[in-house]
C-alpha cells in the first residue's frame, strides 16, 4: 500500500511539474545588443525563475523595428529608445514606458570618417551622414544640427542600419555616422568621434532606453512584469556598486561579450557611455515622473521635423511608474 501511495504521489509530482512546464507562457524580450548589465539576464536562469516566463530574446537592429513588432502584437515586453517611443505613442501603439534600461551618453556619437575633413558638427555641411531612421541616434543628430544652425537640406542623411554603416565606412560612401556600439567601434578605427548624445542631451536632446510594455498584457501580467524589473534592477546595482571591478578579463564582462558578440576589450568603455539608473530613482520627477512631458516635446520636435505627422495632447497614457514603484519596494 505504501509503495503503491508513493507511485501515485510521484506520478502526481512529475505531472504537475509537465504541466507546469507546458503552461508555462513564452515571453519575448525586444533588445538592441548592447554589452549592457541586464544581458547577465540572458546568461542565467534568474529571470525565469522570478517570471515563470520561457524567455525568448530578440536582438533589433532599430526601434522602428520593435515599433512594428509591438503593434503586430508579436512582442510585448522590449527596450525602445526615447524617440521611437515618441513615434509609437503617436500612432497610437498600445504600450507604456514603465522603466529605463539607461539613459545614453557617448555610447551613441557622432563618429567623422578620416580625410572627410569634419572636425565640428558645424563641418558637417555638403557631407553624407549614415544614422538608424527613427532612432535615438537620428534624434541626436537632428537635435545637433538645430542646435547648430544647420538645416538638413544642407546635409545628406542617409537611413541605414548598422551593419549597413559598417559595409559603409569601408567603401568611403559616407564622411559620417551617428551610431551606437559595437559598430561604433568599428568606425573608429578610421574615424575620429566628434560629440556624443550627452553633449547633444545637454543642449536640449536628451535620449534613453527604455522598457516598455503592452498596456493590456502588462495589467493581466503585472506581478511578473515586476518581477523582472527587480531582476534588471538587481544587475544594474551589481555594476553601480563597483564599476572599476567590471574589467575585460572580469566574469561580469566576460559573459556580456559571450551574450552580444562585443570584444571583452572594449566593454568596459562601452559601460561607461551609458548611465544606469538604480529603479528607486527611475520613480522620481526627473524620469518616469517627467517622462510624459519629454515624450511630448520629443514627438513636438520630430513633428517639426517631419519624422512624424500628428502628435497627442497629453503623453501621460504612455508612461506607468506603478511598475518601477513597486520593483524598487
């Protein structure tokens, strides 16, 4: 009776585990590669754990992409620079900022091909320059040009994709890019960086990372959708607390290059182009608390631009602290 009770017992377990394990739901994550903290995430099993999420990550080349992968319904849950934020709150796209991946500094530049003769953004005048359409670097560069007084049919922007200002670069078919890493990296090897997107956010043009949700689906999963944000939070502060620590033969650095293809070289100052924010200071007025207004003004500008046709009154249905508040508790 006894070993007939176990049998049975043992039986229940490992069918209540097998359900468990189909019902478990899959959950793909939107990034853009960078060797950033929250990609130890996708080396480990801890988000898993804390979601219950079978997680699929998938790298995007541009945040029109993640746009177009949000609205399809395909992805729920991604990274999505400030100004594509702004794009997809305008057009309508259900979903909301509910944190910050990093806010952008030199990680995204403005690079000068050698021999272009470009020294200053005022020097970009007559040249051809390659950026990510509706990208935070495009943002950047347009952001510069005004600040310059420069109007874009006195220059050549180019829309491409990074692999596509890499290719490029080694033809001399552009004198510039404003782009991120790794490529960025690659183009210094015969280009001089001139401004990064800290200087540009300094004159006014400020750009970030966020994480943004599916409204709907982030309401029916929202335990989870904290959860993860505490698990985002968790490596960020692993890095804060001792950034001289993450070196290129470091553990930490080591396995972001293994996850983004990065040369373990060049991680530690591609960490330092961005700045991470610890989730209790993401809640304050100056970000999530201020985020609706920026959104604003960003989708004001690109309107003005003609990025963009119609911009909303109010950008507030866009953005939900109430995830970040409670992942900082």
């Amino acid at each position: 009776m006894k070993n007939t009770l176990k049998r049975l017992l043992t039986g229940v377990a490992a069918s209540v585990m097998l359900a468990g394990a189909v019902n478990a739901e899959t959950v793909i994550i939107g990034h853009f590669g960078n060797p950033t903290p929250m990609q130890l995430l996708s080396t480990s099993d801890a988000l898993k754990e804390a979601t219950g999420w079978d997680i699929e990550w998938r790298k995007f080349d541009a945040g029109t992409d993640v746009i177009a992968a949000m609205a399809s319904g395909d992805v729920v849950l991604s990274e999505l620079g400030s100004s594509p934020v702004a794009i997809a709150a305008s057009s309508g796209v259900d979903l909301q900022l509910i944190g910050y991946s990093d806010v952008i500094g030199t990680a995204e530049s403005l690079i000068a091909h050698t021999g272009s003769g470009i020294t200053s953004v005022a020097d970009l005048k007559g040249k051809r320059i390659g950026v990510p359409l509706g990208s935070t670097a495009h943002f950047s560069l347009m952001g510069a040009l005004q600040h310059e007084g420069i109007a874009e049919s006195d220059v050549t922007v180019i829309g491409m994709k990074p692999d596509q200002i890499a290719a490029s670069w080694d033809q001399d078919a552009i004198d510039a890019a404003w782009i991120w890493q790794p490529v960025q990296s690659e183009l210094l090897k015969n280009g001089t960086l001139i401004i990064g997107a800290d200087q540009v956010a300094a004159w006014g043009f400020p750009t970030y990372d966020g994480w943004v949700v599916n409204g709907a689906w982030g309401q029916e999963h929202k335990a989870e959708v904290v959860a993860f944000l505490k698990e985002i939070d968790k490596v960020n502060k692993s890095y804060l607390a001792n950034p001289a620590a993450w070196t290129a033969d470091s553990p930490e650095v080591m396995a972001l290059a293994a996850a983004t293809g990065a040369d373990p070289a060049q991680v530690p100052d591609i960490l330092k182009g961005f700045t991470f924010l610890p989730m209790s200071e993401q809640t304050s007025a100056t970000w999530l608390g201020g985020a609706a207004p920026i959104i604003k003004s960003t989708a004001d500008f690109l309107k003005a631009a003609g990025r963009i046709d119609t911009v909303v009154d109010d950008y507030s249905a866009f953005v939900n602290p109430e995830f970040a508040a409670e992942a900082a508790k």
